[in-house]
C-alpha cells in the first residue's frame, strides 16, 4: 500500500520523470532506512510489543522493525479508511523526505544502480557482489562485502549486506573515476 502511495504522488510531481528516475525515487523512498526515519519521528517504537530477547537487542531502534511497522499501519489506515486516508498519513509521515526526493539526488544515492549503468553504457559486464565475511553478534553484525568486475574489485563493509554492497559500488565509482582522470591524464601528455 505504501508503495502505491508513493509511486502516486511521484508519478503526479514528476509527470515528465522518466521510468528509471521515478524508479529510483520511489526505491529510495520506500527503503528501509529512510521508513526507519519516519518511524522514529513519530515515535512508533514506543507502540510495538517485543519479547525479552528483541527488547535487549534493540529491536524498537531496528530499521526493518521500524520501517514494517510503518508500512503496517499504512495498511491499516487503507483497510479502515480508504486510499485518500491512506495517501494522506503517509503524505504526512513522508513529507521531509518527499519533499527532498528529485531524480538526481535518488541516482546520486544508488550507487549500485550507478555502478552498474555504467559499466552497461562501456558495454562491460555487470559487477558481482560477494559477502566476504561476516563478523560480531547477529543483532550487531557488521558484513564485509567485495564487489568485482571485469578488470576490479573492491571492498567494503556495512550494518547490512545491502549496505555493505552500496558502499562497495561508491568505492568502485570512486576507483573507476580516478582510473578514468588518470588516463585522460595520460592522453594528454602523449598527445
């Protein structure tokens, strides 16, 4: 339902957006961590009901315990009150961050999507992402995660395996833009 809501109003503030632009925004959006932000500004951990163990690990302080307890409400306020109720709690909750959300700035925050476009446009194969290793407790665990391609690879670590793995993306940018200074760099001194 969330995701509804949210493709909506994207598709109503970017009439002109293209597929991929509204794509990303509303993947951006809809992420767990940005759900999680919206959660703990109104306080909806202080509501949820845990066991001992969740309660000792954290679980009201969770992104995904946070970010499924807001889609779970948005749920239903649908069921309860329809699609306009439904629209305007998540409106309201969301409002920072659809307000702040532009197609740039959604393509500038997925850098695997980044990655990935491209080694597409230098007709290069996709990058592989692999967890490395994983290390510390499972409420605490931190994942080290390599991402390769054709002729590189680089690692990084996270909270999560996906966050790990767009931290490696960022730093494969990151290499391929020095690499790509470099041989223009290069170029002109032999030119």
């Amino acid at each position: 339902m969330l995701g509804l809501v949210v493709a909506d109003y994207l598709c109503k503030a970017y009439p002109g957006g293209t597929e991929g632009e509204l794509s990303r925004m509303k993947h951006r959006l809809v992420s767990a961590s940005t759900l999680a932000e919206a959660s703990l500004r109104l306080n909806l951990g202080d509501f949820l009901r845990f066991g001992r163990g969740e309660e000792k690990s954290g679980g009201r302080r969770k992104d995904a315990l946070l970010a499924d307890v807001l889609e779970a409400i948005t749920g239903a306020i649908f069921v309860d009150g329809g699609l306009a109720a439904a629209t305007g709690f998540v409106q309201q909750a969301l409002g920072e961050e659809l307000q702040k959300v532009t197609p740039s700035a959604a393509a500038e925050a997925d850098y695997k999507t980044m990655l990935q476009e491209k080694l597409q446009a230098e007709r290069r194969p996709a990058p592989k992402y692999c967890v490395v290793e994983s290390l510390g407790p499972p409420h605490r665990r931190t994942f080290h995660v390599e991402v390769s391609w054709d002729n590189g690879s680089v690692r990084a670590e996270g909270r999560s395996k996906k966050i790990a793995e767009a931290a490696a993306a960022k730093e494969a940018l990151a290499l391929m833009r020095a690499d790509d200074k470099g041989v223009n760099t290069r170029e002109q001194i032999t030119g």
